[in-house]
C-alpha cells in the first residue's frame, strides 16, 4: 500500500488493509469493523501539542477555525500525492470546556475539578457534526451524491445540516415516535428524505446498512470509519483548554459507542505519537434501559482480548433480548440502542484507557439534567447520563474527590424540550403516570412555574416571598 492512510480490519488474524478512497462499513473479508489506519512515519507531526495553538491566529482561514480541521495533521486521511482534497467544514467544533465549580461540589468532587465538554455548541446543536465534517470529506473523495443514515435524532439532523450544505441528497431512517421534537423538526427543515420506519433504531440501523449496500448510499452511521476520525477532535480539544494536562477522567454517555470507541483511538494514537506522556481513564455511562455494554461487560465480563472478542457470548446476549422480546427503553432516546454497532472498539478503548462501564437510572439522568442546567449550560437527557455516571463513580470512591473529570455534553438542552417542560410542571403522580418515572420519589430539581392573575399586587406578593 503505497499511502500513508488506508483502512484496516481491526481483527489481529485479518488486518486487511484497504484504500482510503474505498467506500466500507465493514471488513470485505472478514466482516469486522475497519479503522483509518496511518502510516505515521510517513507523516508530518507535530513534536508538542502547542504547536497546534499557531492556527489560533489565523482563524479567519475556515479550516483552521474549524474545531476538527484545526487538529487536521492528526487526521491526515484526505491528502493524496497529487492533490489536496478539499476538506469539509461548516464551522463546526467551537465548543466550550467549562469549568463548573458548583456543579462538582454537587456531586462530590471536593478537591478535584469538574469540566464539561458542551459539544452541544456544534452547528447542528450535537457532538456529530465532529465525525460528519470528516465522513462527508471521505463522502466527497469518493463521489458520493447520496448520504443515508439511520438515527435516534442527532446524526440525522447533524447529516442532514450537512449534505444541505453540500447539495448531497440526506435520507434518514428513524424510528417512528422515537425522536425528540427538536432534532426530527432539524431533520425535515433541511429537505432531507426522512422514512419514520415502524421499528425502534436497532431496526433502523439494520434497514439502513442493507439499503445502503443495495442502493449504494453512502452511510453516515458510526459503523464508518471516517465518523470517529473527526470525533478524535473533542478530545483534542479537551486537552487544548486544559494546557495540553492529561485529565484523569473523561466521562460519556454510550449508545451506538462511537465516541468512547474515537476518543480511545484519540488517545492510543497522541501516546504512540509521544504527544502524551499517559492516558485518562474512559468511563461510559449506559441508560439502565439500554444497557448491552453494561451487561456484556460488568455481568458477562466481555473484553477486548487483544482483538479476540468472545462473539458468541455477544450473539447468545442478542439471542436473549430477542428471545425475550426486550427492546431498549429509556427516556434519553438518544441512547436508546441496545445493539451498538462499535462494540469492539469500545472495548479496545476500555483496555487501553483502564476505563469502566456503569448503567443510570433514567430518574437519574432526569435529575442531573436539572442541575447540569442549574449551574450552566443545559444537556439534552442522554448527555446528563454522563454527569449522573461520575457522581455514581464518585460515589463508589472510584474517581477520587480530587480527580479531575471531564464529563462530555453531547447534546443541545433545546433538542429534547418535552422533557424538561414535563419534569418541570407536572405534579409527581402525574409524572410518574405519564413517564413511568418517580413512581417512588418525587423529583429533586423540579421547579414548577406559578401560576398568577394579570395583577400586579399578587406578583409582587409572589416575588416578596421569593426574595433571597
Ligand atoms: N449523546 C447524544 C446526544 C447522542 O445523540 C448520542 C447518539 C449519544 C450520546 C451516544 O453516542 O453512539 O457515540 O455512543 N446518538 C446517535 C444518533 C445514535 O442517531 O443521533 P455514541
């Protein structure tokens, strides 16, 4: 292979190799997944990650305002000997690394510190925009005029802001009933092709992965490797705000694990590149409703194994649910999966990180959603399953009170406004008959609006009872 990127089949006994044009979502030869592999050696990097912070000053150039293009020798798949492949950006990845004193206090980081990484500044209001920037860039080097993806919300609207940007035709694949307003309202405004199939997103997935082959669309899915280049970028940019420190931890939600599968890439490539001198730890926080990699690692004790995945044990947990009839079921949607497709690399990121799998209640996310909010920023529901799994972690004296702890945001609070607007207003047993929730507890941050004649003296007799 004369380039210095190509693809390769993450199995050890395979390790096929591929070309970079190559349009795959899975190994040809052995079906497994396929990485962006480099040929470093062959490549220009960067001796110190500072480096990077010379594109600052010229950031009215598109690709070094970029979030993701400005990290772009760590990505290096799009340059060709002869050309200089166009890359793609819509300004995504200007996100903010907030440091929240209150909120870590809360959950019980005395000494240490919490930060949130808010990807849900992106364009399309979502962590995607990161992967979709370098998938539609790949999209472009091979010709492709038709984009498809199958959803819980943000990919859609994250591919769809894109292929409208692009003049790319998007369809989407959603499961009826199963998206939050404000991202189904983002997929149908930017002209995508949008089939509500009668299913849930693991029917999705599949349906979208045999159309694609079929149809020779061109999927958007994380099952492409290109996706989880771009998504590399958060974690550079985590350690960019924190003056290139290692943190000790860094926390997300899991669903179809693409991000805890890049950040892993992320950081096994910055330690072979000798950039970093040690890895943080990765935690991925499942819904309790959609919990598969919980199961299959904290009850089955699946791993890594250095490639040699025990497959059957995952076949005969599928088999389960199936046999059962279990579908995933949580009120964060966008985690709403119980067959994540990038199972192994996540795995492959958990032995390489030291990192551990923990399940939240969704009473839980629903809570830590209202404070995330309180004190910041607001999440979407599945983000704040990443702040409910560190105080879980915290609580288990795991991440110790003085670490420092990143928890990533992957969502925009305006995605999914039902929920807050139901959490917030409905009294408790209406809540828990409408949502199946707090059936046993009331809220703990519910803050319900009142009511008030259009008369001055009753509101100023309210706000007299209400002053600090
Ligand atoms: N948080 C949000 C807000 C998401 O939209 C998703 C995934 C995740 C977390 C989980 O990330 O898949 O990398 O583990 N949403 C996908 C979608 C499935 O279709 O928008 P992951």
């Amino acid at each position: 292979m004369g380039e210095w990127a190509f693809q390769r089949c993450i199995h050890p006994d395979c390790a096929a190799t591929f070309d970079i044009d190559a349009v795959l979502t899975a190994c040809p030869k052995c079906g497994d997944l396929l990485d962006v592999a480099y040929d470093w050696d062959r490549l220009e990097t960067p001796a110190r990650l500072s480096w990077f912070e010379e594109r600052w000053a010229r950031r009215t150039r598109p690709l070094d305002f970029s979030g993701v293009w400005r990290f772009r020798e760590l990505l290096a798949f799009a340059r060709t000997k002869t050309t200089e492949m166009p890359l793609v950006t819509v300004g995504e990845g200007q996100t903010l690394l907030y440091h929240n004193v209150r909120l870590g206090r809360e959950i019980g980081l005395s000494g240490g510190q919490l930060h949130l990484q808010y990807e849900g500044f992106n364009p399309s209001g979502s962590f995607k925009d990161n992967g979709m920037a370098a998938a539609f860039t790949h999209a472009r080097m091979a010709g492709a005029t038709r984009a498809a993806c199958a959803s819980t919300g943000n990919t859609s609207a994250s591919m769809a802001l894109y292929a409208a940007a692009l003049g790319m035709k998007a369809v989407i694949f959603i499961g009826s009933g199963k998206i939050a307003y404000g991202k189904l309202a983002q997929a149908l405004d930017s002209g995508g092709l949008t089939l509500q199939i009668r299913g849930d997103f693991d029917d999705a997935m599949r349906l979208v992965q045999e159309a694609s082959t079929r149809l020779g669309l061109y999927l958007m899915n994380s099952v492409n490797p290109f996706r989880l280049e771009g998504q590399k970028t958060i974690m550079y940019r985590v350690l960019e705000a924190l003056g290139w420190e290692v943190p000790d931890w860094i926390v997300v939600p899991g669903g179809n694990l693409g991000n805890s599968s890049a950040f892993g890439k992320a950081f096994i490539e910055l330690a072979h590149l000798g950039l970093i001198d040690r890895l943080p730890r990765i935690a991925v926080i499942n819904s309790t409703g959609a919990r598969t990699l919980s199961a299959l690692v904290n009850d089955g004790g699946l791993s890594w194994n250095a490639g040699h995945v025990d497959e059957e044990a995952v076949s005969r947990y599928y088999g389960r649910l199936d046999r059962d009839g279990l579908r995933a079921h949580t009120l964060a949607s966008a985690i709403e999966i119980n067959r994540p497709v990038n199972l192994k690399k996540c795995l492959r990121a958990l032995e390489a990180t030291d990192g551990v799998v923990r399940e939240v209640p969704d009473e839980e996310i629903a809570d830590m959603k209202a404070l995330v909010a309180r004190s910041g920023p607001g999440c979407e529901p599945a983000s704040a399953a990443s702040v409910a799994g560190a105080r879980l972690l915290i609580d288990e004296g795991l991440i110790s009170s003085s670490d420092r702890v990143v928890c990533v945001i992957t969502g925009n609070v305006l995605k999914d406004p039902d929920l807050p607007v139901k959490y917030n207003s409905l009294p408790a047993a209406e809540l828990a008959g409408q949502l199946g929730l707090f059936t046993d507890r009331p809220p703990r941050w519910q803050n319900l609006p009142v009511e008030v004649e259009a008369d001055l003296e009753e509101i100023v007799e309210v706000l007299e009872g209400d002053a600090p």
